[in-house]
C-alpha cells in the first residue's frame, strides 16, 4: 500500500515540474554603470589589438577587458547614433552612423570623411566591407558606395535604378569574392552585385514569391558559402539557395564560430546555435538564463566568447556553453548534493530535498521527496537502490519501491555484491551479521578489493575482510578527500597535499606519493576525476585539468588546461565533488549548485593572452615609449621612477589574469617572479646601466602566453663617474687654454686691423691735407707767378711755370682725388685711367659700374687706393702695353678685376702676399673691408686680380 502511494506521489511531482527548464548557462553582462555608453547596442566587431568595438544609441565604444574607451559627438563624431563598425586591413576603424554617414578613427584622431560624406548623404549606413583591392564599401538604403584613397564612385543608385527602390535597398550584404558582392533587403530580395560591370542579377529565395519575408544578415564559411539569415535561414551555394530546418526566427546578425556552427542573433528569442553538420538547432533564451529578448549583433571573439548586442539590455557574454547549472531557479529543490547515480536511461541525483530525474538535461521529477537521499547504488539485478534517513530503499525500472530497512542510515553501499549499510556505530551487512568499525565515505571496486575511504584512512576489504595497508606507505598520510579508478589495475587516491598512484600485481598493492604541495594552485586540492587523457582535479573554486600520462610515467605535475568557474559558482566546490556520466560530462557540487560540463567542448580556456604595454611613466609622468624593435628608451640618471603598466587582451577572465616578470640587466631580478594580478611594476633607484623587462601573461584561467613582451631601456651613469669625464675635463681645460690663447690672438688681430684703419685713416686725412696744401697754397703761387712772368714777357719761365703747376695738380689729384669724395668710386676710376692712358704707352680696356651705394665712403677709398696700387705696379712692373679694367655689381657683391698682359711673377695663392709693400697694402686693405683677394699670376703670362666685396641686399 505504502509503495502505491510512493508511486502517486511521484506522478505528482512530474506533472508540477515538466513545464520547468533545468538548463542554466552563465552569462555576463555590461551596462551603462560599467562604462557602456548607451543599453541599445547594434553592431560589434572584435579589432586587431583584441578589444571590441561597439555601436551604441550613444556613441562608439571600445572595450578591453576592464574598460569602455567611448566616441561621441565630443570627440568629433558627426552623431551618437552609431549603426555599425568596420577594421579594414591598415587597422583604421569606421563608424557608421543611423543619419550622418561615416566617420575614421585611426590612432584615437576622429576624422570627417567630408567627401564621402556628401554622396553618402543621410542614410543609415546598415554594412561596410573591404574589396581585395583595398576599396571600402558602404550600404545604405539609399545604394552602395565605393571608397579608395580619397576617390569615392556610386555603385548602385536605388534612387536611379529602373528597379523600384524598395527592390534595391538593402539591408545587409556580404563579399562573396573579389569582384562579388551579395546583398539584400527588407521585402526577401537576395541579389549579386559584380563589381567589374556593375550587373544586378536577383537570386530565387524559397518561399519569396508567397511571404516576401525581409533579409537582414549575411555571413560566409570556410567553405565560400554564404549564409542568408532572414525570418528563416538560408545557404547558397554559388548557384542555388537552400532553406534550412530551423524554427522561424529573425536572424539579425550571423557569424561562423571557430567549430564551424553558426551563431545567430535572435530578434525576440536570445540567440541560435546552429550546427550545419548536424542539422541541430539550439535557441539560448531567457528560459536558459539569457538575460535580453530582442538582439542586433553577435560577435565571438579570439577566445570563444560569445558576444551579443542587446536593445535595452546592454551588452552581454556568454563565456561557456558547455557548462550546465542547476539550482532553485530551475527546479532542484535542494543543493546539498550528496550522490548521484545513471539508471534506466535517466541521471538520478540524491540530495537532502529527495532524488531528481533528469532526462536531457531537464528536471522531469522527483523520488522520495520527504526523504534526505544519501547513497545511489546499482545492484547486480539492476535495480537502484537507495539510502535514505528513512531507511533502506530498492526501486526496479517500472517504479516499484520494495521496503529494505525502516531505520534511518547515514547511506547504502554495495560490497562484494552485498548491500551494508551506514549508522552512527560503523558500517553493517544487510543480509549477514557482519560489522565493520569503519565510518566510509566513498567505496569502489578495484581488483578483488572493495576500496573505502574515509578522512582518516584507506580500507581495502576482500570478502568482507579488512586488509593490512602498512605495505603501501598510505598509513603515514591523512585528510583523505577523494579517490577514482584508473582500470581495474590502477588507483589515484588525494590526500593533503599528494597525489597517490597505487597499482595491483597479484593482488598486492604499491603505492607511489606525488608531492603536490609545491603549486600553489592545489593547495586547496579536493577531488580528483580520471577520463583517458587528463586527471581532473578541483580546488575551491577552480578546476585544473593535468597530464595523466606525464603523472603515470614521470609523476610530474603538469596542468595540461584549466577551467576557472569562480566567478559563475556559488558556493565553494565539495571534497569529492566531480563525478564523470555515461556521456563524458563532468558534474561538479558546491553547497547551493549542481552543474556540468563538456570537457570536449570547454576549450576557450586553452587560449592564451595577447599580452601588450598599457602605459609607461616616468616620475610619474606618462611618456611614449619605443615599439617592439626600436631602439631601448634612454633614461637619464635622475629619472630613476620608471613604471610600466602591463595589459592581457583576455574577456574569459580579466579579474583573473595574472603577470610575471623579469628584469635582465640587474644581478638578483633576473628569475621570473610569482604569478601576481598586479599589472603595474615599479622600478627606483636603479644603478646605470641596460635593462631589458619581460612579462608573460596569463588568460584568467591558468594559460600562459609563451613570447614575453620585452622593453628595453637604459640610465644613464652620472656624469662625475663616467670614465671620460676626467678626460672630457682634460679637454675642456685644453678648450679653455685654447680658447684663451685664439682669444688673445683674435684680440691681437682686432688691434692690428684697428692700428692698420688707424693708420690709413690717418694716411688719407694725411694725403688729403697735402693735397689741399699743394692746390690752395703752391698751386695758387705758381698760378700767380705765371701769370706775372707772363705779363712781364717772360715766356720761357711762364712756360717752366705752368709746367710746375700742372704737376702740383697732378700730385695733388694723386694724393687725393677730388672726383672720389664728389663723385663717387666709379668717376675716381675713370680719371685714374685717363690719367694712366695719356701719361703711358698703355691700351686700356675698361667696363665701370655705379656700385648703387653699395660701398661707403671708406670702402670706396679702399677700392680706389688698391686700383692705384695695383695699377703702379703694373706701369712699374709688368712692362705691360694691354689692360683690362673692370668694376660690377654682381648680385650680392662688388667686383673689381685688373688684368695685364705683362710679364707676370711667381706666386703662391695659399701663402700670404710678400715681398714689396705694394701687395702686402693691398692685402691689408682687402683684410680691413672684408673683401676677397685672388691673384693668378703665371710668368710670361701676365696677371689678373681679382677683388670682390660682399654687401647686403637692399631691402
């Protein structure tokens, strides 16, 4: 009677929990408080450097990990309403707007794009894409625009086809190759683009011509096809298109996963998973944890995340979708997880709430629910039986319940093929009486052994006997927590702090003790699972999967992955708290949750980092720092605070990752150091010398990047202790010495010039005063004395007068030319040559320029004396009957040239003029102006000297 009830009971609870769902996934999620600008988010792209880009109702975002960078109309974009983002191949980013066309980012600059912009014109940009040429498309409803190197070209006009333009104006699009483009639109039109002529050729879409239902979404395997994702789910081939078997739903942005599955995002269903091998189709939604209902863009990222842009929701993840949970929010009552057992094609969990069924992943009912169920076992007849606080029960597959004891017991177990059962005093046989002293928490058959274990020791029983264990060693080692059967000759026992490797020859046991103690990461080690690659083994919150081969053969702790579930459990995880189904999951307890997962599936936690440098200080004070490959940052002595911030492009888990580092170049620093979730490292008052950093980084769950980052600098040693300091003093003191003594000769020189310009100044007020003497004093008395001679009739000495006379005005003209200080340079040159002309035997050649004020006073007086000069040593000299005389203005510069044909002289243009006072006046002169003197002089070959003056340029 009592066993009908049991079973009415447990029709009961099956009709109350079939509505429930039992699949629960984790998801994380990102709003306006986490630094997102705007819930509304459209379009999401992973770029280059690992961070994703967002567009938002409010602006473009770009997240790392940590942190939401945002672009907005204060950072130069046209609008906030951003519909799409787009990396093209130089890594450049564009932002496309719902009503303001495009802008450009590239390096944080924001830029306008105003060409593109003006044919653009105010459509919503819905798709951008990049040609194999480097053209960047644009689609609108309004066409589709080409964009290379500053030159924009209209493709396709809607506006302008002879089609309607409802029947051109698209939605999305895809590049199905280089001269491809596939698009389509919001009334089910699907059409090809050629790029080389510009041809329009519609594709046939099942079930078109009757529902007209719109297109949004394209995307393309690896195998060239492309995926249309509308109201229902298309593939197209390259020559046909294809409907596939999924349930109606609004697929609104697609992307092929790293596995081949499709991912889509739903409109007002969460998200699809779409396997195109399987044909299977699984729809992830609120029911299944999904925190949104409508979304518009999906992304998976290089660590297999999943990333969906919701309307209203915000921004979410999904980080594993391997991983089941069960909890009170999908239909397990209780979560104190004490057993569970596979029977009759169902997974049965005993808890303290009663034994749930679970059929394909979802609670379908519940056994015993007034009892605490502590102990699933099968029996040999194959029916369950069940250890309860009630007593003793064993259920057969048509459900019928047989009473085995109505006491309570702690469990059930099944030793040698007999059922014991678990009281306060020990452990007992239910058919013979038989007691052992034992207090076992878990047993399993190995060999002819039956295993038990309990905190404080190891029990191997055979034929109900319990067997010495002093031979294996195990007697010394406590805090028994969990064992798991390698095969029926091979046994892996955790205790505090090692891992025990026992194996079975001829029924004797040897045991070999790894130490674990030494990794930090399972100092907390708690449970152990075996599967054919990997021992699973857990610790707290983390689950660390190692090398079992590397364990058996080298007994070598290797983490061959790891998976860390810290942030989605609730509760710490249980001492043997794994266990491993007919299916290959792994099921996992903790005090408030059940959950499972695929390891064949969980593989994002395999991926290592892309480790980079955030930022680099100096004092404090941020600076750029060299890229990989360039030369090291140089350091001076005094800037002796240097930081470095370290980042690891990881989303799996960013509060999880951590860094070690090095620092080559200083004895002492140059081991890795432990792991540490600090990302900045300081370094003060190192000595001189070249470093060089390096970090590794991990991804959150125990993977490492293998290439370390490196950045190289250099101090500089002080300068009172560099080794050429003294010598550099030497030489400054030498410097000084020299200087000194160039000085003293610069001074010297000065006053030479100043004694020489003294000295011909004085020479000219000289030559002018006695000429002025020679023509007002003698000259007026020979004038006055021929004519008194004359009048007197005394012709001969008239005549012997006026020939004094005329040679007094000559000296005085020689003396001081009056022409000079009247009429300039040029008129003083001319007289000169006359006078040479009519006194000499000589044909002279002249061309004379005004100067146009080039010179002064001075310098005309120089030139004039270096022409007189020049010309008496010529007349006395050179025996000479042709001469060139020439005086220009030459750009910048005044030019006089003298050239004769006589006999020239010796002379030696890299040694200053000697010999007669002649040219050493003439150099001195040239020196006192600043003018440039070059005598070519070859014997027999006459002589040219040259003289040229810079002046300034009029203004």
């Amino acid at each position: 009677m009592r066993g009908l009830v049991l079973i009415a009971l447990h029709s009961h609870v099956l009709l109350s929990l079939q509505p429930a769902w039992s699949q629960h996934y984790h998801f994380e999620q990102y709003g306006i408080r986490d630094g997102l600008p705007h819930a509304e988010v459209y379009d999401i792209i992973q770029a280059d450097d690992h961070t994703l880009w967002l567009a938002t109702d409010g602006g473009a975002s770009r997240f790392n990990g940590y942190t939401f960078t945002n672009y907005t109309t204060r950072n130069g974009l046209h609008s906030n309403e951003v519909s799409r983002v787009f990396q093209d191949r130089s890594g450049g980013i564009w932002i496309g707007h719902s009503a303001k066309g495009v802008n450009y980012i590239r390096h944080d600059s924001v830029y306008s794009m105003t060409d593109l912009n003006q044919v653009l014109g105010s459509s919503r940009i819905r798709d951008m894409a990049e040609g194999c040429d480097g053209s960047v498309y644009f689609f609108s409803p309004a066409g589709i625009v080409a964009y290379q190197d500053g030159e924009v070209e209209v493709l396709l006009d809607s506006l302008a086809t002879q089609s309607s333009a409802s029947a051109i104006a698209h939605a999305g699009m895809v590049l199905a190759d280089c001269q491809t483009l596939i698009a389509g639109n919001f009334l089910g039109n699907v059409y090809t683009l050629s790029l080389a002529d510009g041809e329009v050729n519609f594709l046939e879409i099942p079930g078109y011509e009757q529902e007209k239902l719109p297109i949004y979404s394209f995307t393309q395997d690896d195998l060239g096809r492309i995926w249309i994702g509308g109201m229902r789910l298309y593939l197209y081939d390259g020559h046909t298109v294809v409907e596939m078997d999924v349930p109606p739903r609004r697929h609104q942005d697609m992307q092929i996963r790293h596995d081949g599955t499709l991912v889509s995002a739903l409109e007002g269903h969460g998200f699809g998973l779409f396997d195109p091998l399987s044909g299977e189709f699984t729809q992830v939604d609120r029911h299944k944890g999904f925190p949104a209902i409508y979304n518009y863009a999906i992304c998976e990222d290089h660590e297999q995340n999943i990333w969906i842009g919701t309307y209203g929701e915000g921004l979410a993840m999904s980080r594993d979708l391997s991983t089941v949970y069960y909890d009170e929010t999908n239909g397990l009552r209780s979560t104190l997880v004490l057993d569970f057992a596979e029977w009759n094609d169902a997974l049965y969990i005993a808890t303290n709430g009663g034994t749930f069924r679970v059929v394909d992943n979802v609670i379908v009912d519940t056994l015993f629910t007034f009892s605490s169920c502590r102990s699933l076992d099968i029996l040999a007849n194959g029916n369950l039986l069940v250890g309860t606080h009630r007593g003793i029960r064993e259920v057969d597959p048509q459900g019928r319940i047989k009473r085995l004891t109505d006491f309570e017991v702690y469990g059930s177990l099944i030793i040698d093929g007999s059922i014991w059962y678990k009281d306060g005093r020990g452990m007992h046989s239910l058919a013979a009486d038989l007691h052992l002293n034992l207090r076992s928490q878990e047993s399993t058959k190995w060999g002819p052994y039956t295993v038990l274990r309990n905190k404080d020791e190891i029990t191997f029983l055979k034929e109900s006997q319990q067997l010495a264990v002093a031979q294996t060693g195990l007697e010394q080692y406590t805090g028994y927590r969990s064992m798991d059967l390698i095969n029926d000759r091979e046994l892996l026992l955790l205790s505090d702090h090692h891992i025990h490797y026992l194996t079975l020859i001829d029924s004797k046991v040897t045991a070999h003790h790894i130490d674990i103690s030494s990794d930090s990461d399972l100092d907390m080690a708690n449970s152990i699972l075996v599967d054919d690659k990997h021992l699973w083994i857990s610790s707290r919150n983390h689950i660390y999967a190692l090398s079992l081969t590397r364990l058996l053969e080298d007994h070598a702790i290797e983490k061959a992955e790891r998976s860390d579930f810290g942030e989605k459990l609730s509760g710490y995880l249980m001492d043997d708290g794994m266990w491993r189904d007919g299916k290959g999951k792994i099921w996992c307890k903790t005090l408030n949750q059940l959950w499972a997962f695929d390891p064949r599936q969980n593989s994002s936690s395999a991926i290592a980092p892309q480790p980079s440098i955030h930022s680099v200080k100096v004092n404090q004070i941020p600076v750029e720092w060299p890229s990989a490959g360039r030369t090291p940052m140089s350091l001076d002595y005094r800037d002796n605070h240097l930081s470095i911030a370290m980042q690891a492009g990881s989303f799996a888990h960013p509060a999880g990752v951590q860094y070690r580092h090095r620092l080559l170049g200083l004895s002492g620093l140059e081991d890795w150091s432990p792991a540490t979730l600090e990302n900045e490292v300081v370094f003060s008052y190192r000595p001189d010398g070249d470093y060089q950093f390096e970090f590794v980084a991990s991804n959150g769950h125990g993977v490492w990047s293998d290439i370390p980052v490196k950045f190289s600098f250099d101090i500089a040693r002080p300068y009172w202790r560099r080794p050429n300091f003294w010598i550099s003093a030497t030489g400054l003191f030498l410097i000084l010495i020299l200087g000194a003594i160039s000085y003293d000769s610069r001074l010297k020189a000065r006053h030479r010039q100043e004694v020489l310009r003294r000295t011909y100044g004085a020479h000219e007020e000289e030559r002018l005063r006695l000429s002025r003497e020679i023509h007002d004093s003698i000259g007026q008395q020979l004038s006055f004395m021929h004519r008194r001679l004359k009048k007197n009739g005394n012709m001969e000495m008239a005549k012997m007068t006026q020939s004094v006379l005329a040679e007094s005005r000559t000296l005085s003209m020689g003396l001081h030319p009056p022409s000079l200080s009247r009429f300039g340079l040029h008129a003083a040159l001319s007289d000169l040559l006359d006078q040479l002309e009519s006194q000499h035997l000589i044909t002279v050649i002249r061309e004379i320029e005004r100067p146009d004020d080039g010179l002064n006073k001075e310098e005309e007086t120089h030139f004039y004396r270096i022409a007189q000069e020049c010309l008496h040593n010529i007349i006395k000299h050179a025996h000479a009957d042709q001469l060139i005389f020439s005086l220009m203005r030459k750009d910048d510069a005044v030019v006089m040239r003298i050239e004769d044909n006589g006999v020239g002289f010796s002379f030696d243009s890299d040694a200053p003029p000697s010999g007669g006072l002649g040219l050493v006046s003439v150099a001195e002169r040239c020196q006192m102006i600043r003018a440039r003197l070059d005598i070519d002089s070859i014997p027999g070959a006459g002589t040219t000297i040259l003289i040229s003056k810079s002046i300034d340029k009029p203004q």
